[in-house]
C-alpha cells in the first residue's frame, strides 16, 4: 500500500494559492510545544506586568505627559538616555549572540509577529476548518454559511487585537484607570484613537500580512545572514541521506534507487513563511523548527530514524569557541556598564543657570548680588526636602528660600540670588551650589561662577 496522506489534505500540496495567500498547517510536536510554552509565558508577562503594583502604585510605566520611565523606586527621565542605550546594546549583543549560535530562533520563537500570526491561525483553523479546507471555502462561492464563517473568524481577530491594544495601552494609563473608563465609556478620545490604532496594527501584522511582514518589512531577515558562521546550526535538510526523494510503501522495504524522503511535502505545509526547506538555506526561513517535526512524525509512521530534517551546523562549536566568548565578555562588559551606571546614579539632579540679562546688580547696601535659575529633578518615587547651600566663596549669602520640597518624579525650577558685601578681586568666581537630601543625606553639587562685575581684574 503507497502512503498517501488523510483525504483532508489530498486536495494540493502547494501552500499558496494564485494571490500568493499562505494556508499554514497545523502540527504538533517537541518543536511546536518548546514554541507555545514560550509563547504562554511571554504572553503572561506582556499581560500581567502592568499589574504589578509597588508602593500602591504601578511598578512600571512610561509616563508621556511627563517624559518619564516609572520602574519600582526609580524614575528615569530623558537626561537617563545612558540606561536606555546600554539596555538596548545589550539585547542587540544578546540577539547576535543567540543568532549566531541557532539562526533566526528569535523569529521562529519568541518574536510577537510570529506568537500572534500563529495564534490568529490557530483561531483561523477553530473556525474555518484545516488549512485545505480553508483553501476551499476561500475559493467557493458566495454563501450564508461562507459569510459567518468569515465574519466570525474577523470579529475574534478584532477582538484579540483590541485586548492587544489595550494591553499596550496599559504600560503608558494605569491600569487601575484605563480598563474601567474604556469599557464604562468614560475614557478620553485620545484613548480611543491610539487602541484603535493598534488594534488596527496588530489586526492587519497578524491577521491580513502575517509572513510579508518578515519577509518584505522586517529588516531583520536581510542582515541576519552577516551574523551566521559554520558553527551556526540552522534548519537543514539532510540531502545527502534524503535524495532522491519520491513516494513509496509505508510497511516494506525501502527501494533502493530512493533515500528517506517520502516526498509527502508535509515540510512545506506547515512553514509559515511558505518556504521549501529541502530547497537549501533560504533567508525566508525564521527556524522555527515546524518543519522538523512534520519531518519527524513522517519519519516514525515509516520506521526510519529522525532527524532527516536537523538543527544541524557545518562545523562543530567547539571550533568556534573564540567567537563565542568574544560575544558572551561583550554581554557581560555591557551589563557590567548598566550595573555602574546604576550605582554611580543619584537620585537627585541639578542644574544651575545663570540669569543673563543682567550679568549682577548693586543693592541698595552696596553689596553685589547674582540671580540664578536651579533646576531641580527628584528621580525617586517619594516626597523630598532639601536644603540648599553654596560653597566656594567667602562672605557670600544666600538670599532665598533655602528650603526645598518636591513631590515624588517631580521636576521645578528655583530662583536664587547670591550677594557678597566685599567686592570679589577677580571677575568671576567659582563657587558650587549644594542641595542636602535630609532625608539620605546625599549631597548634591552644581557648579556655577559668581560676576562681580571688576573690571579692574580684567
């Protein structure tokens, strides 16, 4: 008896019709459970992170109105760009890394246009049937039963894509505010507008373009080729045990003109991006890892060993052993640099300005006074008092209040004058302004230099 495949699959075994759309077919198997797993977690940390609470209040959010980054005690505001960058050359280091030990992987596993085209296909086949039997049902003729099949597979994508918006929506409202006033029609129109939008984003990415987003937007999978190496182990097919590929008996010998390919095209059926793997290295290909197990399973039912279709590398990684480390001390230098700036940052910022149209003034008493601007910025998420002071220069007062407060993340700006009743003997002078955190008794100092206006220092 020759294999052939469940009638409901007998139909084509091409992938893609005359408009190019791609029919994905499901398939199970080691690769495919390592996948949703991952996809799980990562759905549940996009999710429920908002959620987390620190103080009474959302342990992290990125507040627009205010320019800033709320994480647990710490606000960074935009002159703390620094983290930003070495978080993001981190995970760059850490993305070439992993690339070029396995590929695309990061494509194939963890990247949200690959978690959610596979989830709005999984939602696509719980409605309109196996991937052939959406082939057909695309293909027929207008009908009732076409047309709630059709509107009921859309509805549930735009019902996934607003809760996506919303979830997003909820790293920059807070959730004890958002979700209440969205659904109780009380939030701004503002609001609206941006969870359409990206409901509308995550409806066309996942739903309508799904794998022309990775193969023609995506600049990934054109420079991604740069990081491979021999010792990269990439989906491969195995030709040389594989060909000549063609059909035979499932329970008997293997002809001998034949090699362990069966020719079933089940490889091509489930690869999302339409790909055939047995074709060579292709940059479509985001190793996935589908295509193996489809392999695999076709493998076991004809009692030949797996791996026909591999993770499969050149040379061995130990003789790649340099680049390796070369990439792992780049990651550590990197954190290393993240952790010290973390340690080297205050929790306090100021910045002095001087007033610059009037350079100084003469009191009424004779004395010389300059007038300066503080720029103040409290980078913690709780009340602070300071005190201020000025340091480097004798016989000078300070003729304001020197008694600050500001609100947790809060940035203002003081008006100060410094005044001196002995006339400086030079022109400037440089003196420091202090502000004395009573709370920690952190210090903080801005440099600033006092006219006095001597010409004679000249």
């Amino acid at each position: 008896m020759a294999y052939s495949l469940p009638p409901e699959d007998q139909i084509i075994f091409s992938t893609k019709d005359s408009s190019g759309k791609i029919y994905i077919r499901e398939q199970s198997g080691f690769y495919q459970r390592i996948r949703r797993a991952l996809s799980w977690l990562l759905m549940a940390l996009f999710i429920g992170i908002p959620f987390i609470q620190y103080n009474g209040e959302q342990a992290f959010r990125i507040n627009a109105a205010q320019q800033t980054i709320e994480l647990f005690s710490i606000i960074l505001f935009p002159q703390d760009l620094l983290i930003a960058a070495l978080l993001f050359t981190l995970a760059a280091f850490a993305l070439f890394y992993v690339t070029r030990l396995y590929g695309r992987v990061w494509c194939g596993y963890t990247c949200p246009q690959t978690v959610w085209t596979l989830m709005f296909v999984w939602i696509e086949r719980r409605i309109e049937g196996s991937h052939n039997q959406s082939r057909v049902l695309d293909n027929a003729q207008f009908s009732l039963d076409k047309l709630a099949k059709k509107l009921a597979k859309h509805l549930s994508w735009l019902v996934v894509s607003v809760i996506t918006a919303l979830v997003f929506m909820s790293y920059f409202i807070p959730v004890s505010q958002l979700y209440s006033a969205f659904f109780s029609l009380q939030a701004s129109w503002q609001v609206y507008a941006w969870v359409g939008f990206f409901a509308l984003c995550t409806y066309f990415n996942a739903g309508l373009i799904r794998e022309k987003m990775c193969l023609h937007m995506c600049p990934y999978s054109r420079f991604q080729s740069a990081m491979f190496n021999t010792g990269t182990k990439l989906v491969t097919y195995d030709a040389a045990r594989g060909e000549t590929r063609g059909p035979r008996k499932r329970h008997g010998d293997k002809p001998a003109n034949l090699g362990d390919c069966v020719d079933c095209n089940l490889c091509v059926q489930v690869c999302p991006v339409g790909i055939d793997i047995r074709d060579g290295m292709q940059y479509e290909c985001i190793n996935c890892g589908l295509c193996i197990d489809a392999c695999d399973q076709t493998m076991s039912q004809f009692g030949y060993a797996k791996g026909l279709i591999s993770y499969t590398a050149e040379q061995s990684s130990r003789s790649n052993l340099s680049g390796h480390l070369i990439y792992a001390a780049t990651i550590l230098v990197t954190l290393i640099a993240i952790f010290g700036w973390g340690m080297a940052r205050t929790s306090t910022e100021l910045t002095v300005y001087r007033e610059r149209n009037a350079l100084y003034r003469v009191t009424a008493d004779g004395a010389i006074e300059n007038t300066f601007t503080l720029n103040v910025i409290n980078k913690t998420k709780t009340a602070r008092q300071y005190q201020l002071q000025i340091e480097g220069m004798a016989h000078s007062q300070l003729n304001s209040n020197a008694a600050l407060r500001l609100q947790a993340g809060e940035q203002r700006q003081f008006v100060v004058s410094v005044n001196t009743a002995e006339k400086p003997a030079t022109l400037f002078t440089p003196f420091k302004f202090i502000l004395l955190d009573k709370q920690n008794a952190e210090r903080i100092a801005g440099v600033s230099q006092f006219y006095s206006g001597n010409t004679a220092a000249r």
